[in-house]
C-alpha cells in the first residue's frame, strides 16, 4: 500500500510540476492575462531588478542544489528516496508559478513587431520551436525518470533501475543540453522585447551557463574521457558553432540535459 501511495504521490507532483512550467512558459510567451511583462512598474527599476535576480537566484539554488549528488545523498536520508526526484519537480513547477506572479516590471521596450508583421510571426513561430525542442528533448532521454515517474514506479513493482550509459542521438548530436537551447529559444524570442522580458532573458540565460557548468562536472566525474571527446566536437547549446569538428556518436542514450 505505501508503494502505490508514493507513486500516486509522484503522479501528483508530476501534475504540478508540469503545469507550473506550462504556466511560466504561457506567461513567458504573453499568453496568459498574468502580470503581464509591459505592466505599469511597482518599484523603480533597481528594486525590481533586485527583486527579480533574488528570484532566479532562489530559482538556481534549488534546480542546481537539488541536482547534486551529495545534496542528493543527505536529502534521500530524511525522505523516500523514490520521491526525491518527484519533490524536485514539484518545487521547481512551485518557482516556475512565482516567478510568473512575482517578477516585476521594468518600464522601457528594446523592440517591438506589430501584429500581423513577418516579424511577429517569424519570433513566435521560434518561440514555439523552442518549446518543441525543450519537451522533445525530455523524451529523447527519458521524460518519466527526469520528471519523477520511473523511481517511483520501479519502487511500486520491485525492480532496480538499469544504470544509465552514456551516448547520445538525434537533438543531442546537434547540442549537448537541447532542453536548454529550447529554454533559451523561448526566453529570447518575442515580438515585444521589453526590460521586464530582458530582464528574465538575460538574468535566466545567466543561470543556464552555470548551470551547465556544474552539471557538465558530475558528468565528466561520471563518464570521464567519454564526456570530454563529447564536449570536444558538440556545442553546449548553440548549434552549429564547432563546424570543424567531427561528429560524435555513442552507443547509448544520453543523460544529459
């Protein structure tokens, strides 16, 4: 009975994690009639720019923190260790919502593309080929174990999971971390470029290279030279910037992000 009840519990904060990330990217993408991004300022522009980096600083803490493994290791001592990757989705999906309501404005626009322009198409359509790309990439590694799911349901039925291997196809021959570039892809493109959405790009852009920077050390620590001949001939996230370099193909699928 209590493993069916950890799974259910996984289902649930699966659900939420879920859609608190369709609720950020919806905000991201002016989608939603929630705090807008060219609403009126409430602060003047160094509060809300303080405020709004204290959010992604909160944001980066418990995605990178949570990650590691000897924070992984302490944590797992005080709760189920089958929910420990459900717990993280559930709070990130909790973040992804306050930094939606919470962020604040910043008066000014960078560009602007009128509805029904061919630039307002053309930054909308890579918009949503950004979140394409994000959810596409989850499922070319394995979006049941990155959300939460696997543990658990392995837990219910008594079985061990396989030990991941290295290797990679398809998105991540292109780039090693495509869930990035389509974070990055959506964060960026945007009819109206104001210094409320800058903010966000940029301060969100910031966390993702150093993130990246720490989740490349316990992968190197993981697969060792193979991650580094990886690294070698494929770009971290922009796409087609070692064009020199031969093209890597393992036997695995890849556990990166």
């Amino acid at each position: 009975m209590a493993k069916t009840t950890s799974f259910i519990t996984s289902i649930i904060f699966y659900l939420i994690g879920v859609a608190g990330l369709f609720f950020f990217i919806l905000w991201v993408g002016d989608l939603l009639p929630v705090n807008p991004m060219e609403s009126t300022p409430r602060h003047s522009w160094g509060v809300s720019l303080l405020i709004n980096s204290g959010l992604i600083l909160l944001f980066g803490i418990q995605h990178s923190v949570m990650a590691r493994k000897n924070f992984k290791n302490t944590w797992t001592k005080i709760i189920p260790k089958q929910l420990e990757r459900s717990i993280y989705v559930l709070l990130s999906g909790i973040l992804c919502i306050l930094i939606a309501t919470l962020w604040c404005p910043i008066d000014g626009v960078i560009w602007e593309f009128q509805t029904g322009t061919a630039g307002f198409y053309l930054t909308y359509g890579l918009f949503f080929l950004g979140i394409i790309i994000l959810l596409t990439s989850t499922f070319l590694i394995n979006h049941f174990e990155l959300f939460g799911l696997q543990q658990s349901y392995l837990h219910m039925i008594q079985r061990t999971a396989r030990k991941p291997k290295f290797s990679t196809f398809a998105l991540y021959q292109i780039v090693r971390h495509p869930i990035y570039l389509g974070l990055m892809m959506l964060l960026w493109f945007t009819p109206v470029m104001s210094l409320t959405h800058l903010s966000l790009s940029a301060l969100f852009t910031a966390y993702i290279f150093i993130g990246i920077y720490f989740e490349e050390k316990d992968l190197i620590i993981e697969f060792g030279n193979t991650y580094h001949e990886y690294k070698k001939t494929v770009p971290s996230v922009i796409p087609f910037t070692k064009l020199g370099s031969r093209t890597y193909i393992p036997e695995e699928k890849t556990v990166s992000a």
